[in-house]
C-alpha cells in the first residue's frame, strides 16, 4: 500500500517529463478490483485544452457470499476532456480536467432472492440496453516520461432504453465512474 501513496507522490510533480503527449492508452486498475472486469481507455488531444476519450470495458460482477446474483456488463463510455490551463503551458493531458460523458451499457443480469445478507426484493433475470450520461472531475499526470497516472470520479443518470426477461430494470438509475487509471502516454 505504501507504494501506491509513493506513486501517486510523485505523480503530482509536473516537472517528470515536459515532452508533449497527443495520445494516452490505459487502463482502469478498480475495474479488475471490483468488477472482475477488463477496461481499457485512449485519449487524444485534439487542441491545446481539450481531448476526446473512449474506454469500452467487460465484465462480470458476481456476489457468491451473499446472493447468486451475477451481472454480466459491456460498457462504452465517450468524454470530452477540458484541462485546466494553470501554469502548464503546453497543456499536454495533465493536470486538472473536467469532463461530460456518455454512456452505452448492456446488462446480462441474474437476481435470485434467498434471503441473503442483503436480500433482494426480487428475483429473476432481465438483459437491458441503457444510454445515459454525466459529469465527471479528475487530474493526470506523467511519471518517468511516459507512465500516466489518472484520478477521476462523476455522477450522473441512465436511462434503460430495452429490456426483455422476467423481471425489468428501472427506467432512471444513478450512476457513477470511479477510477484509478494507468498507461502510456505517446
């Protein structure tokens, strides 16, 4: 654990690599954490304040110790990132940000009621398709010239546009990112 507060130490330093970076590939080290999932994420600047990234992620979240509940998810996520300018000139995806996105989501979900830890107050299965959307803050920044470090958290809503199954999703949910990223910056 001490050496996740060394790294993230010394990400916040800006003085590591002042070569400009255009693009970044990287992961989300939460989602195989608590979604047993895969994610992956690219970014690309597209002028001096701005960048546009994509992350699609996979998985399957499963609960043995408290219900048979399992969810099998497929995730696309669109942002569009504005860095704050500060005292980087050059303003090559690091530093503070804020960000809109959109989400696509398909679930493949299974919910049996056994009366649990948490016991749920319904059971069945349903596979949805939802779209939804929000706002999100985070900071990244470069260690060892190319290793990108990335913080970011949002909240938002969405929406469940088809279900079919024996049970049904709600129409509005609350939803959030959450994230703790890493890759390299080219």
């Amino acid at each position: 654990m001490k050496y996740v507060y060394l790294l993230v130490f010394f990400a916040s330093f800006n003085g590591f690599a002042q070569e400009e970076k255009h693009f970044v590939v990287k992961t989300n080290g939460l989602i195989y954490l608590v979604k047993t999932g895969f994610n992956v994420s690219s970014e690309i600047k597209t002028n001096k304040n701005h960048s546009l990234n994509f992350t699609f992620e996979m998985g399957n979240d499963q609960y043995n110790y408290v219900t048979d509940n399992r969810n099998k998810f497929v995730a696309f996520v669109a942002e569009r990132r504005s860095y704050r300018k500060g005292n980087n000139a050059q303003n090559d995806l690091r530093g503070f940000f804020t960000s809109t996105y959109l989400k696509y989501r398909y679930n493949d979900k299974f919910l049996e009621d056994n009366g649990g830890f948490f016991p749920t107050n319904i059971s069945g299965k349903y596979k949805s398709h939802s779209l939804g959307g929000g706002f999100m803050v985070g900071y990244q920044n470069f260690v060892f010239k190319r290793v990108a470090v990335e913080g970011k958290i949002g909240l938002g809503l969405i929406f469940t546009i088809t279900s079919e199954g024996e049970t049904k999703p709600k129409f509005v949910q609350p939803d959030g990112i959450l994230g703790l990223s890493f890759g390299i910056g080219i």
